[in-house]
C-alpha cells in the first residue's frame, strides 16, 4: 500500500512541474495561453515515455542486484 501511495504522489507531483527550455517558452508565449498548456501537455506526454522506460530498466537493475 504504501509504495502504490508513493507512485501516485510521484506521478501527481510530476504533472505538476512545467519547466521549459527557452525556446519553448518563447513559441508557447507566442500561440496563446490554451494552446500554451496543450503545447506544454504535449512535452509532459512526450518525456514520460524515456523516463519510463529508464524508471523500468532501474528498477530491473535493483531488484537483480538485492537478489
């Protein structure tokens, strides 16, 4: 139960982060504040992918390492 809780905490706070490269900044600035968020959905959903991919590979990694 307790490592359910923390995914969910991990995964609500993440959704929560909006950092920009400046670039990106710039061009949502640009298109207006609604396609502003969806420009900023759209990097979230495109990074969570890698992030996943390397949070399974960790964790793979750990659970062969503790035995």
């Amino acid at each position: 139960m307790k490592k359910l809780f923390a995914i969910i905490i991990t995964m609500s706070v993440s959704t929560w982060t909006m950092a920009q490269c400046s670039i990106c900044t710039k061009t949502a600035g640009q298109i207006g504040e609604e396609a502003g968020r969806g420009f900023n959905a759209g990097i979230l959903y495109l990074a969570a992918m890698p992030f996943g991919i390397a949070s399974y590979i960790a964790y793979k990694w750990w659970k062969n390492e503790k035995g």
